[in-house]
C-alpha cells in the first residue's frame, strides 16, 4: 500500500552528535629505519634550490615551467578544538631531546578515540582562501587532520556507538561516494588514480550549467573520496609518504589498540587541494583566479591493521561508511586505474537520468605507455585487443539487455539504495572475517565451487542486483567513462590472474543459470524478463562452447593439414571453391569482419592494426594453456590474513578517569613548527624518483580441495574425449546418425562454424543497438509544458530533471536564500502545465502505473484543488479529470484508491473552506450522494505557524459529511509536537483526527506516546524524506523505537518525484536495512498500512489474503 502526498516537507537538519577532539602528535615511528631527526628549514620559492619541489598541473603547463616549493609564508592562525592543558615537567630544548608538555582528550561515549592533529603550515597555506575563509567554512577542516581509531567490525562502526565522519558532522548530503580499494600498489600507479580523481572532481565542480551541482552549496561538498587500504603489512610506505604529503596521513599517530580493544581499522579524514602526479610532481592551487586549480576534495583514508581482502575493505565501505553518509552513487575504483577526464560525471549522469539504474560501468582500457609502446609486448597487445573488442560487442551487447554479467571492480559504480539488502548478504557471504559469525553460510564452510566463484564477486552482485526481489533494477555499459589500467606484462602474473578470472567467472556462470529462476520474484516488466531470457539462453550456449572448448581447439588447430603443393594461390582459391565457399565467408565474417566493422562504427578501429596480431595468434594457447591451468588449479583458493610486525611497533592507549568519572587518554602535545620540520623529510621522500623493488616470487597454496579439482578436470577432459571418439572413431558408426567419421567431423566443423558465426552476429546486433539507441527521455511534465504551450523556465529536459534534485527549506526566512528553490516553489511550478481534465487524468494514471509496477494494489494520495482554481482551472477538470483516474486505474491496471482532500495551510481558511464546499459533490459522503472520488481530508503545503486548529470548521464540516480527517505532522517542524497534541486531543471537538501523517516526533513526548497507543491512531512514515536531514543512527533507531513500544505505524511515500524518485519499494527496503527489521515484522508493517487505510472491507480482506499466500511462500522457500 502506498500514499502519496503533494504536501512539503522542511529540510531542516537535525543536530548530530559531535565530539571535538584536541589535536595532538604523538612520536611513534612507522618505518623500520627510523625518522630522519635533522633540522631543515621551510623550503623557500627559489628555482635554484637543491630541494626544490616542482608543483604541475597538465592544464597548466602550457603557460610556464614556472617551479613552486613548499613556502610557508608567515604565521598562520587557525582554530582548534578545545583541550584542556596538563603541566608539563620537561621543556623543549634544541641540544637533546624535544620535551613536550601534555594534554587531556576525552573518549567520545567512554569508548571511542576520535582526534583532531594538526597538519603541517605547508598543507594549510595551499587551500586559497575562498574556501579556507568561507563563510560556511569549519573552522578546523583544512587545519587538522581527524583519525579514528575504529576498534570495531565495520558493521558496529555506527553513530550509535560513537563514530561518526565529518561530512556528516557538518550536515553535508553526499551525493558522490568515490571508493579506492588498494592492496601493494606503487607510489606511481596510487597517485595516477588519485591524480586522476581529483581531476574528474575539478570537472564536476567547474560545471556552469547545471543546476544541481552548483546550487545549494559548493558541488566539492556533495563529494567524498573514500581510500581503503587492505592492511599495514603490504601497504608501500612509499605511497604513504604520498598520502602524507596531501595531508590525508600522518606518521606517528595510530594506535595498534585502546584499553586492551584492538584497533580494526585507522581512519583519517583531510580535506586537501593538494595532489601527486604518477610522475611525483606536487599540484598545489596557482592563484585564485585560475581555473586549472584543483577544488576542496573531502577525504576518508581507512588503513586496516590486518590484511583481510578486497570483499572486507567493500564492508568497510559499505556497511560503515556509507552507512553514515548515505551517498546516492558510489563508485569503485582499483588503485592504479585511472579514470579518463570527466568519466566519473558521465558514470554519475547515468544514474541521475535513469531511475531504475541500479550499477553502470565504463570502458577500462590498457595502459599501452609513450606512442603505444607496450604493444611491442604480445601479451599486453592481447590484452589490449580483447579489452576492446568486450567493449565494443560484449558489454553494448549485455547492457541493451538490462544485465552485464560482471561490472569489473576496477571501474563501477553502483547505487547505493539498490544493493541494500539481499544483494549486499550475499556479496558478504565472501568475505572471512565473517566466516564464524555466518557459519555454513560463510566462506570457510562453503563448497569449493562457491569458493571460486567469490574469486568474482562482483559478478554475484551483478546477478543479486537484476534478480532482487520486488525490484527492477538493470545494469548499463557507460561508454563516454574512460579508466585506464595497467594490465599484467609477465607470463606469470597474467597466467595467475586469468585463473582467478576463468574459475571464478565459470563458477558465477553457473550460479546466475542456476538461480536464474529468482527473475521471476523481481520486479521487471514482461518485456524486460523476454529479454532476459534471450541472454540466459545466450549465456548457456557460450558456457557448452567454453566447456567443450578442447575439442574445437583439437579439430580446428591441430588437426589441419594445409596442402600447398599446387601453390599458395591455389591454397587460397580452395578456401572459396563452390562446395566450401559459403561457409568459409560466413566464418571469417564472424570473426575478422565483425571485429572490423564494429571497431570502425564504434570510431575506434586503432587495436585492430596495433593488436590483433597478438590476439589472434595466441587464440590457442588461451585453450591449450589458460583453460588447462585454470582448471588444473581449481583448488587454488586462499582467504587468508597476514598480521603484521609493523603492528607490533604501534602504541597501546590506556583510559583514565577524571572527576567526572568520564574516560580519558593523556597524551604530549607536539608544537606546529615540529609538525613542519618533519613534514619535509616525508615530502622530499614522496617525490623521489621511483625505483621498482625487487619482487620475491614465493607462493604458497591450500592443498585442500584436490579431490575435487581433480574430478573436475577428469570430467571436463573425459567429456571433451567423448566428443572426439564420436565424431573420429570408426567404432561407433551404429550409434551415431552418418557412417564415416569424415562426414562426422565436416558437420562438426559446420556446426561450430554457424554456432559462432550466430553468437558473433548475436553479439553485433545488440552492438548496433547500444550504438543506435537514442537516450531521450520525456517527463509528464515536459510533455504537458509543450502540448499546453507553457513556457518553462528550464531550456533542457536534464535542467528540468536537475530542478527537482535540490530543494530546501519551505520558507527562505528560516534560513535564508541559499539559491536554490524552496520545494513548495518547484511543487507549484510544476503545476503550471496542468490545464484540462485530460492532464489531470494523465497525471493520476502515470501514477497508478507507477504504483502497479511496484505490485501496489491500493492508494490513498493527497490532493488540493486550491493550487489550480487560483490559476483559473474550473474545479470540475480538476476533479472530473481525478475521478476518471480513479476508475480506470482500478479497471484497467487493478489499483484501488481513495483519496483525500488537503486544505493549503498557507492559504486563508476561509478560500481553503470554500473549495471543500466546491468539491464536496465528488466526496465519498455518508448519504452516498456523492460521487466517491475522497473519503477524508487532510493537511498540505507549509505549516509554518499554521496550527491543525485554525481549520477546526473545515475538519467539522467533514466529519458532518462522514469524512475521515487525517492530521499532517511534519518532523521537526516549528512547534511540531505542540500541533500533534492539537490532532490528537483538540480538533474536531475534541475527538482529534482519525490518523496522524509523519508523526516521527511523538518519540519525544511521552504524552503523545501513551496517546498515540491508547487511541489507537496511527502514523505513517515516510522515511527518506526524513533521511535526507537526519544521519541514520539518529533517525532509524527512532523508528525501531516506536515500533518496539506498540505505536501502530505504516510505510508510506511522500513526494517521490521531488525526493529523488525514491517510491514505497525504497522506503521500505530503508526500514527493512537500518532498523533491522525481519522479513516477519516487514509482513506485519504491511498488514499495518492495510488496517489503517480507509479501503472498504472487501478491498482490504483482498489484500489481505495475497498478502498471507506470499508471506508462506516466501517462508517456505526460506525453509
């Protein structure tokens, strides 16, 4: 059941817990050989300076070579968090040792160690002062780095246990959520993708057109780069100086654990200007005016303590971070990946035009070097070619589909709210630290088959994505988003990694043919699942080839015999002689021709000169070699951690007690020019010239599973064998359909040869249609705005869709002009093209249609009249138009609906009177007279000083009439508990309304509680429109707790449109996620949202009834 409502919603923030912490460096070396003690002076701006460091930007090269150092140019002043002083015996002296005095930092909840250090005068000086003297600005953002030490699993990393992150602290929406998950990598390939992050963030903030980026605050703030490294042990120290350097890091300052609790997971948090080059030049911002400078980049640096591999790093990700920052997109990036320039916004613009967009990918090309020298190399050739033919007739071809198999971790992207849920389980079920936690269900209790096919998780996710139940989500192929890889260049590594690809892709192959009977339980249209079927049935048929793989190898490699006794010539006329002609065309067109003729369609035919070569001459050493190994190393699966010596060398931290009895760590107080001294040794580190170490080739393997790798490949060679005797052996001419074994192997070469020339072609038209499909789309609005001929303000459909992306607060007096409309501003606006009874039919309909996709059998949306008569619109279109609607949509799409008639709180009452009077002919009224289009009134627009009881006649003459009255109960409005109290215990002569709309602040009046449960009113909750203000372990915990003391709730929707498309199905996937709700207690809040409607009961005994059939089904497919 779903209810929409057009009234407003006030985007005030809720205060979150803050804890400031005081700044503090503490000495502990991180690197085995020490911290270089010399004293060395600030580097001064001086061209000739043996340490001088040069600051490049490629966009701002082409002016000068102009060289910048690291300069302090005076005293700076920046605030810091309160601390409180303790007496220091020591003093500093330049002889001996550096003598610091100490300070007190207070536990944020008595458990939490949460500190704020200050970064070095360098770093501060590079932020300009547009955003460092900001009037929004905080003041210790771009002076102290914050670290954590999170001393917990990534899913107890939560408000409620006292963490937090800063853009939450400061109330920042984050819209973009940019994830690096690295393991060993170089200082070179870390900083090509920093470098190039922070380059596609400069893209999006120097946006001038869009209407959604630059309004409502700077467009920096609504991104956040999230860097995940995967434990101490194998992290290059190298890159940390680069971190260092950018002022994301700093040396000295993790705790290995606190009062006995050991750290999980360091967490630092910067914002920088500041970049590395893979080339090791330092890019800093060059004047204010420049528009090559890069922006503010918000950063969150997780460095775990133990090496716990990549899925681990994801749930840090995912369920901690995200979790907090409830990011609209997130997109995944390997270290060493670099995107192209303004990919990521093209990754982001996918998702914002297309709702239903659930994960993207771009084009990951190979990194070829200088002129493309790399190609020289067979292997990175062969790579190269094979990543762009995929990219030209394999991903079109899936996303035209709606599913791509795999959307490579290298380079994704997601959206958050749909991998909530089952997908995100499942995706979990393979990382080890959960492994006792879920038992058999964990990967140390699974089978090797489900091993091996978390060797590709991504594509498991892909799957649980398109097959999540009640949902439609598809999955798209970017083609404009670029990320450039370094691709294995050894005969090892690339054997090594295409085992972990072959096994684990076979394996996830067979699980999405297996399960692919989940489709049917999604929420995808009969057109959507007919296609879906093509693709599996494709997908089975390129499994058979890949299984029997052998055999074709065999027949068309091994087994020919090229006579060139009568010349080449004649060798080449036999290929196109009369009885063999057709055929030969047909399977050189499938192969050499389609690659060609796609490559140059798609505008980028360069591979098939620099590398095919390559590719195609080692065609069968992929078989012979790759398939073998892989296969041969089944059993080669390791989900091992590795601790760390440099662990061992980090501080422990013991809490005291202080007069308060609040917990404490005492700890010295290093000054700023000591922080700056030692700054430089980390930033002439971070610059050297690379130099590539010397690798250590050892390797160990689990020898458990052999007997089931050894099965598998007897079965795989047994099978392969069985093939070959039946089309070769002489012996069974009896059971096979021809007597020779020649005429059997010429219809086996037939047969592969249409089987692969039907799957090229397969692939090449759904090319053709990714390459032709046109990307318009058409809102009801925009169709209404040109059929009417209303001008509208917005000179693009992109414009018009960015208008209904930020809206803030309904009245600017509340906090001003921020620039952006109001919502109730954009509300009416798109009332504007709203003229005859057939626009509000159609605008009922879209809705209704909306609502039975999402399995949605009875509504109950708000609507007003007063909104359009002052337009001029005669009542009777308005109504006629909603009352056809009404009809139709439960004839023809089977949802019910009754609605109810709002009074605009920000009207006079006396008009709001009059249009109930207007409209009362067309109410479900007690005598039956009327026309049945309502059945209650309610409350809309702004409620600002707009008390329930000013309309205490209007509520009157319903309930006369024999109408339900409903009372709108904004969270966190003005006086908002005051109006609860007036809809519960005064209107409507004291009997008070039928049901209270949001209602969410009850929670803090026990009177209204008590209330709420003795009258048996109801709320309905609409939880996204509250996310969007409140940080989730404020608002959900909130919700559980009504739940948990009896108060009757439902889940409704409230202005989807304007709230980020986000309908029902989103609001209750958020309950069902952040509160913890069972699959039981998610069945009981929909038997909920029927008991409180006001169906009639045969309506609600209909639905009721369904809804017991899916509830057993469904437990019987959990048992």
């Amino acid at each position: 059941m779903s209810s929409r409502r057009p009234s407003s919603l006030a985007n005030t923030s809720s205060d979150s817990e803050i804890s400031h912490c005081p700044p503090y460096q503490e000495q502990h070396s991180f690197y085995p050989e020490g911290r270089d003690e010399q004293e060395i002076s600030l580097l001064q701006e001086n061209s000739s300076s043996h340490y001088s460091i040069p600051f490049a930007d490629p966009l701002a090269e082409s002016d000068s070579h102009r060289r910048y150092t690291l300069h302090d140019p005076g005293p700076t002043t920046f605030g810091a968090p309160e601390y409180e002083p303790v007496q220091s015996s020591g003093m500093k002296t330049r002889a001996g040792l550096n003598r610091y005095g100490t300070r007190k930092i207070n536990l944020v909840k008595g458990a939490v160690l949460s500190v704020d250090y200050p970064v070095p005068s360098a770093i501060q000086n590079a932020i300009q002062p547009e955003y460092r003297d900001a009037e929004e600005a905080f003041s210790e953002e771009f002076t102290h780095l914050r670290y954590t030490a999170a001393t917990c699993d990534p899913d107890e990393f939560t408000l409620r246990n006292g963490y937090n992150l800063r853009p939450a602290m400061y109330n920042r929406h984050t819209e973009l959520l940019i994830a690096v998950t690295y393991y060993n990598e170089d200082k070179v390939l870390t900083s090509r993708t920093l470098h190039g992050v922070m380059q596609n963030i400069r893209d999006i903030v120097r946006l001038k057109k869009s209407e959604f980026w630059n309004k409502g605050g700077p467009a920096w703030q609504k991104i956040v780069v999230c860097l995940i490294f995967d434990g101490i042990e194998p992290c290059d120290k190298n890159t940390l100086d680069v971190l260092a350097t950018i002022g994301v890091y700093q040396d000295g300052i993790m705790k290995k654990d606190v009062d006995g609790r050991e750290t999980v997971a360091h967490v630092f948090e910067y914002t920088t200007q500041l970049s590395v080059t893979a080339t090791q030049q330092l890019v800093r911002p060059h004047s204010d005016e420049s528009t090559s400078n890069l922006p503010p980049v918000q950063f969150i640096f997780c460095l775990k303590q133990k090496n716990s591999k990549k899925i681990n790093s994801h749930r840090w990700l995912l369920n901690a971070f995200s979790r907090i920052l409830n990011p609209e997109v997130i997109v995944l990036l390997d270290a060493g990946t670099k995107p192209g320039p303004k990919s990521l916004l093209s990754l982001w613009e996918a998702f914002y035009n297309d709702k239903t967009l659930g994960g993207a990918c771009g084009e990951i090309h190979a990194m070829l070097g200088p002129r493309w020298q790399k190609c020289l190399n067979p292997l990175v050739a062969a790579q190269n070619f094979e990543y762009k033919i995929s990219n030209i007739l394999d991903k079109p071809l899936e996303s035209a589909f709606g599913y791509v198999s795999v959307l490579p971790g290298a380079f994704s992207a997601y959206r958050y709210r749909a991998i909530m849920g089952r997908p995100l389980e499942q995706y979990f079920h393979g990382d080890h630290t959960l492994s006792q936690r879920l038992g058999k269900k964990g990967i140390e209790g699974m089978n090797i088959f489900k091993k091996n096919m978390f060797l590709a998780e991504d594509r498991i996710l892909c799957f649980e994505l398109v097959a999540k139940a009640g949902f439609k989500w598809h999955l798209s192929y970017v083609k404009a988003a670029k990320g450039e890889t370094d691709v294995p260049e050894g005969a090892a590594e690339f054997v090594g990694q295409r085992r972990r690809w072959l096994n684990g892709s076979f394996a996830a192959g067979l699980y999405a043919i297996m399960h692919f009977g989940r489709i049917y339980r999604s929420g995808h249209s009969i057109i959507r699942l007919f296609f879906l079927h093509i693709q599996i049935l494709y997908n089975i048929c390129q499994l058979i080839m890949t299984w029997f793989s052998l055999v074709v190898g065999v027949f068309t490699g091994g087994m020919l015999d090229f006579n060139f006794d009568d010349g080449l010539a004649a060798f080449i006329q036999s290929f196109f002689s009369s009885s063999g002609g057709g055929i030969v065309l047909i399977a050189l067109v499938s192969t050499y021709g389609i690659y060609i003729i796609a490559s140059i369609l798609y505008l980028d035919p360069w591979h098939i000169l620099t590398s095919s070569w390559a590719y195609f001459l080692g065609m069968t050493t992929s078989i012979n070699v790759l398939m073998v190994y892989s296969f041969c190393n089944w059993h080669d699966v390791s989900w091992g951690t590795k601790g760390s010596d440099k662990v061992d060398a980090l501080p422990s931290v013991t809490t005291q007690k202080d007069d308060n009895k609040k917990n404490f760590i005492e700890e010295l107080d290093k000054p700023q020019a000591d922080i700056d001294s030692q700054f430089e040794a980390t930033v002439k580190r971070a610059l050297a010239p690379y130099v590539e170490p010397e690798e250590d080739g050892g390797k160990t393997l689990d020898d458990s599973y052999k007997n089931f790798r050894t099965g598998l490949v007897c079965l795989w060679v047994f099978s392969n064998l069985l093939l070959t005797l039946m089309i070769t052996a002489t012996g069974v001419d009896k059971i096979c359909l021809t007597n020779t074994s020649t005429t059997r192997t010429t219809w086996f070469f037939q047969i592969i040869l249409w089987i692969t020339a039907g799957l090229s072609l397969f692939r090449f038209i759904g090319s053709l249609y990714f390459l032709g499909r046109a990307g318009v789309l058409c809102s009801l609005r925009w169709k209404l705005a040109q059929k009417n001929n209303i001008p509208l303000r917005y000179p693009t459909y992109e414009a018009l869709l960015n208008s209904y992306k930020i809206t803030y607060n309904h009245r600017r007096e509340l906090n001003g002009d921020n620039g952006a409309p109001t919502f109730l501003e954009t509300y009416y606006e798109g009332c504007q093209v709203l003229c005859t009874e057939d626009d509000f039919y159609e605008l009922a309909m879209t809705y209704f249609q909306k609502a039975k996709d999402m399995n949605v059998r009875y509504v109950e949306p708000f609507f007003d009249t007063q909104a359009h008569t002052k337009r001029g619109i005669p009542v009777e279109a308005v109504l006629d138009g909603f009352l056809r609607a009404q009809h139709d949509g439960a004839k023809q799409l089977g949802v019910k609906s009754n609605w109810i008639f709002c009074f605009l709180r920000d009207h006079p009452v006396e008009e709001g009177l009059e249009a109930l009077r207007s409209a009362l002919p067309w109410a479900r009224t007690k005598d039956g007279k009327g026309k049945g289009l309502f059945h209650a009134v309610g409350l809309a627009s702004n409620e600002y000083d707009r008390p329930p009881g000013l309309f205490e006649e209007g509520f009157l003459l319903a309930k006369e009439t024999g109408l339900h009255v409903t009372m709108h109960c904004d969270v966190d409005q003005k006086d908002v508990v005051e109006h609860m109290r007036e809809g519960i215990f005064d209107v409507c002569e004291s009997a008070g309304a039928d049901r209270i709309d949001h209602g969410l602040n009850a929670i803090d009046s026990p009177e209204l509680m008590a209330a709420l449960k003795e009258k048996n009113i109801g709320l309905t909750l609409c939880p996204h429109a509250y996310h969007r203000r409140q940080a989730t372990e404020v608002l959900f915990p909130k919700i559980r707790r009504l739940w948990d003391e009896g108060v009757r709730f439902c889940i409704n929707s409230d202005d989807p449109t304007y709230m980020h498309d986000v309908w029902i199905d989103g609001n209750m996937m958020k309950v069902y996620e952040y509160c913890g709700f069972t699959k039981s207690e998610m069945g009981k809040l929909v038997r909920n949202a029927v008991e409180m409607s006001w169906a009639d009961e045969a309506t609600k005994t209909e639905i009721l009834d369904e809804l017991e059939r899916v509830l057993g089904v469904e437990e019987k497919l959990i048992r």
